[in-house]
C-alpha cells in the first residue's frame, strides 16, 4: 500500500512527528510525505489534493488533519472515490478500517494532542493499518457492513462528478497553488496512473 502524508497549514510543525509514527509502524507500506513545516494547505487545498491522489492512483490511503480534524474530513469527503473517518484514537482506527474500509483519515493535530500526543500517533496506525481493511467489527456483522460499503460507494459514484471534470471546473489558480509543490511535482508523476489526469494536471503546471 502506498499511504499519503498531507498536513495543512495550522499543522506543519507536526509533520515530521507524524511522518516518523506512520514510517514506525508501516514496514511494509510505501509512505510519500507530500508535506514538511513549511506546508503552506488550506484544509480545503488538502481535501483537492487528497483527490486528485486518490482518482490518479498515485495513492492508495492518504492520512491528513487539522486542528480539530473536522474541517479535513469534511474537506476530504467532497471528492469522488474518498472515503475519509474522523480518527481520535485507536479504536476509532480499527473501526474505521474494518467497518468502513475507507481510503483516508483526519485527525486532530491540536484538539487533545499533549504529552504523548507521537505514541496516541503510533498506537493509531497500528490498529489501522493492522489487519486488511473491511474485515467487519465484530466479525460476525462483517457481511451487511461491506454490503453497506458497497452501496456507498456506488451512491457516490450518482451523487459527485468525476475528477477530470473537477479540475477543469474549479478555480484554476486554486487547483495552481494546490499542487505547485516540490513534493507534489517529485512524486505524483511517478506514481499516478490515470492518464488523462495527469495531463490535466501537466497542463496546470505547464510542463511539457
């Protein structure tokens, strides 16, 4: 699995805590850090570019927040294809993952993180990304919960447009300052996969 690391602005100074507990605890996931402190994202701008790395298939999972988290999720869940819980701890992490079987998370980087806020950190993606997603909680409710999983994703599919047309609908300067990032430009063409987004995304960039 290749796991995304995106912080929005409040939150910068966080990301190489976050980046070490998730490298800690995923030995055998790839992690692309697509942030460090000086990350410069609205939540909103974090939401755009969670799907824009999700539709292209340059990343599987992503892992984001805010202050509270909310406004991230709320960002995040505007886009086709993702699928982002709330995470405050980790049994919300297992949950999340084995009764959802989302593709991202936001947690809260300010609201409740003290002392010890880096294990609250580890003690998270362990339980998330401990056991392959969708295996039910409790087990024996897993069948009406991927059922329930399946009808989402295909109620999304009615009720959101598709990226493509995202990016060339929204305000081009904002999708611009989104992704003008070095770490951005260093890993999305290496990794996506959907051809046409990427060349929507070339031309925003104006790269030949």
């Amino acid at each position: 699995m290749r796991i995304a690391l995106i912080n929005e602005n409040s939150q910068a100074s966080k990301n190489k805590i976050i980046y070490d507990a998730l490298v800690k605890t995923n030995k055998d996931n790839e992690i692309i850090n697509y942030s460090d402190e000086n990350t410069n994202l609205t939540y909103v701008q974090v939401g755009l570019l969670a799907g824009i790395l999700i539709n292209s298939k340059a990343s599987d999972f992503i892992v984001t927040g805010c202050g509270t988290g909310e406004g991230a999720m709320l960002a995040l869940n505007s886009f086709p294809n993702v699928l982002c819980g709330h995470i405050e701890d980790a049994e919300d992490a297992y949950m999340f993952g084995q009764i959802n079987a989302g593709n991202a998370v936001a947690i809260p980087y300010a609201k409740g993180f003290g002392w010890g806020g880096e294990i609250t950190l580890e003690y998270i993606f362990e339980k998330l990304f401990k056991e392959e997603f969708g295996g039910g909680y409790p087990k024996e409710r897993v069948v009406p919960e991927q059922r329930n999983k399946k009808i989402l994703d295909e109620v999304k599919k009615i009720t959101y447009k598709d990226m493509p047309t995202i990016l060339k609908e929204i305000d081009q300067e904002f999708l611009y300052n989104t992704i003008n990032t070095e770490q951005f430009k260093q890993n999305f063409f290496k990794y996506a996969e959907d051809g046409e987004i990427k060349e929507i995304i070339k031309n925003v960039l104006k790269i030949a």
